[in-house]
C-alpha cells in the first residue's frame, strides 16, 4: 500500500475499452521516504482532490477492479480520515 495525497483528475480517453466508465486520478506520494512520485491511480472508493488515500498497485490494483485484464497499474482503494502526528 501506498500512502498518497488526490492533487487532481484525469479524463478517460477510449483508446482502451476497459478504461471506460473509470475515475482516473493523479495522486502524489506522502511517505516519509523521500520519495516525491506523481502518478496516475483508478479511483473505486470515491476519493476527491485533496484527500489522503491508500493506494495499492499491479495485482491488487486489478483484483479492487475486478478485472483482472485491465491495463491498470494503481488503484485507490481506502480513504485516510486522520493521519496521526509523527
């Protein structure tokens, strides 16, 4: 899992029929690693910009989707009500 900040949405072309229908959204990277990565996840929770989210990817990403066959990397999967102080 990944922990991930929604900073904006992506509107799904119909160059992949399996794409259709799906919320993409363009969420960045908030761990403590150092590690500053934007990248675009499949959003089947109902997450909106500005929200801390888990984001889980490869299989698992296409399991949340149920389709096991979609060109799906990341997808969103929980939504962080709190994130305590470190």
């Amino acid at each position: 899992m990944i922990l991930s900040e929604v900073i904006g949405n992506v509107w799904a072309t119909k160059k992949e029929d399996s794409l259709s229908g799906l919320k993409l959204m363009i969420v960045k990277r908030i761990e403590n690693s150092g590690i500053s990565e934007t990248f675009i996840a499949v959003d089947v929770v109902g997450a909106g910009i500005g929200e801390k989210v888990l984001v889980t990817t490869g299989s698992s990403a296409r399991k949340a989707l149920k389709n096991q066959d979609s060109p799906v990397d990341a997808a969103i999967v929980g939504i962080i009500d709190e994130l305590p102080e470190v």
